[in-house]
C-alpha cells in the first residue's frame, strides 16, 4: 500500500516487471572483484572516498544483469564514521549524496543506451538509498545480533539516523531501503523516523535473521511485523543478508503477517565474523540452486527478489533471467 493509500513508484515497477521486481546484488563482493581495498569500518562507502568510479561500474554491472532496483553504496556511510575520519559534517554529508548521484547517473546513462535498442528487455530502474543499521555502523557485527546494549534507546537510534535520512531524501533516490534491521527497537525507531520527517518517498524495511524463524534478536516476527503494518510510509517488508535457505520459510511466515510487498535479497549462505571481519565458509547457493529457488520464493510470496553480501552480476543475471521466462 502506497503512502496514504495511493499507489507507489515501487507497486508500478513491480506491475512492469511482470510480477516481480529484481533487486541488484553484492556491493563490496563486486568492488573487490575490481581491485577496491575495503577491509575498512566505512566498508564499501570508503569508495565513496577513494573509487567513485568504481561504485559507478558496479551500478552499470547490475543493470546490464536485469537489476530493477540500484541500492546505493550509503549502507555503512554514517556521518559519525565519516567524522571520525577527519571529515567535516559538510563533507559528510557531501558523500552521502554522492552515493544517490552515482547510482542516479548510472541509470540515467543505461536508461539513455537501451532506449536506442531496437529490443530489450529492461525496466526503468529505480535507485533505493540505502540506510544500514546502527549494528553496520558498530561494524562489530551486531546488525546480525540486534544486541546493542541498555544505553540504546529508541530516542538515541532516531538521532542516529535521522540527518542521514534528511541528507539521502534530499539527494532525490526514488526510495529509501532500511537494511538489514536486528531488532523491532530500531524497527520502531525507524518508523517513528518516517513520520516525524514526514518522508514522502516509499521506503522499505528489511531484517535480518539468523535462524530462519525471528529477527536477528531472537524477537517474534509477529511483533516486527505488527510495527511495520501500523505503517502507511513503509511500502515493503523484507529480509535481506540472510541465508538464502531460509527464504520460503520466511516469505511464507511474512505472507501471513502483512498484505505489502515483501522483499527477500539473501547472502550466499556463507556466515560472516564481524570481529574477525572475515566470511567464514558454510553451504553457498550456487547459481543452479538460485535458479531453482527463485520461482519458489516469487510463488511463495515475494515480488522483489535479488541478492545480498557475496551475490554478484551473474547471480542477479540468473533471477533476472528466470523472472523475466516466467512471465
């Protein structure tokens, strides 16, 4: 349901899209694959610093793959990081615009290319600004614990958030992407935010999860949700960064918790260490086991599908391509 009950750019890209809108892949899998050095609190936002370009060709990848969606690179981007660098606020807030320009960009640039096709295939994308959670901003790994200890309250997770969404709306994205949320605390938080900035745009709100059955916290997906619904600004309910064996089960529990759109863009099953900032090896999905779920999880009940930390081109160009047979 739009905002307000009307109708929402993201309903019209689901309705192009035939049914299913697909969202882009793996950020800094697919900067590291260009030769971006990352291993960095800042993760893939220190491109914004030191590779823009980069961040660009990685946009372009996932279109050219069949992306409807472009998630911008502000996922770890926080003024707080960026002030612990050495950064003034101005510059802070400079390169989280700087990330909705350069996806904008990329898909102006592609959208301008295939309309002098004579076929293809493609939709308009839509850029989505990404607000990671205060778990990605810990870098500790927490945004897959949703502990973040007593002193976080409701109040103090909306000042954290609350000027990078006003800086990131400003940008002009077609929507806002909250990811990978561990806890319905800052679920809430994020809720209340929408309102009190009265954002205009459709926003969606995915959570973690880690054993296929609540939230990264352990909370019931019934409390989560119930916040959510209450909602006329969040269009889209999701998990993302979750292994993608989880998915149905989840899709199929969100199915009966809420009549929006419901968004699913897992990891590739491997397990990341957030102290030892490394990924640690468990069972990937492969592009065969993509192709094969993807219908499942559309049936089931989703209707925007993609993929998260260690999914790259071709896995969005597998979902892209079994999607678009299908309809």
């Amino acid at each position: 349901m739009g905002l307000g009950g009307g109708r929402s750019t993201v309903e019209d890209l689901i309705e192009r899209a035939g049914g299913c809108a697909v969202i882009d892949g793996g950020f800094a899998t697919q900067l590291e694959s260009h030769g971006a050095a990352i291993n960095d609190p800042l993760w893939s936002a220190l491109c914004l610093i030191t590779d823009p370009h980069l961040i660009k060709k990685v946009h372009s990848e996932y279109l050219e793959a069949g992306a409807d969606i472009l998630v911008t690179s502000s996922y770890q981007a926080t003024l707080p990081s960026f002030l612990s660098r050495g950064l003034s606020i101005e510059e802070g807030e400079s390169l989280l615009r700087r990330s909705v320009k350069l996806a904008l960009e990329a898909r102006d640039h592609f959208w301008e290319v295939v309309q002098e096709l004579p076929e293809h295939s493609y939709n308009r994308a839509l850029v989505a600004a990404s607000i990671g959670s205060y778990g990605a901003y810990l870098a500790d790994g927490s945004e897959y614990s949703g502990h973040y200890g007593a002193d976080v309250s409701i109040d103090k997770l909306k000042d954290f958030h609350r000027r990078r969404l006003q800086v990131l709306v400003e940008a002009g994205p077609d929507m806002l992407a909250f990811e990978t949320i561990p806890n319905k605390l800052e679920a809430q938080a994020c809720v209340e935010l929408l309102d009190e900035e009265k954002v205009q745009i459709p926003s969606w709100i995915c959570f973690s999860s880690v054993d296929g059955e609540h939230a990264s916290s352990g909370e019931s997906f019934n409390e989560c949700l119930d916040i959510l619904n209450k909602s006329a600004r969040v269009n889209v309910i999701g998990i993302n960064c979750t292994p993608p064996q989880f998915m149905e089960n989840l899709i199929c529990k969100f199915r009966e918790l809420t009549e929006k759109a419901i968004a699913v863009y897992p990891n590739s099953g491997e397990v990341w260490d957030g102290r030892a900032k490394r990924w640690m090896p468990s069972k990937c999905f492969d592009g065969e086991k993509f192709e094969l779920s993807v219908k499942r999880w559309h049936e089931a009940g989703a209707s925007l599908i993609g993929g998260c930390c260690r999914t790259t081109p071709s896995t969005i160009r597998t979902i892209s391509k079994v999607l678009k047979e299908k309809f």
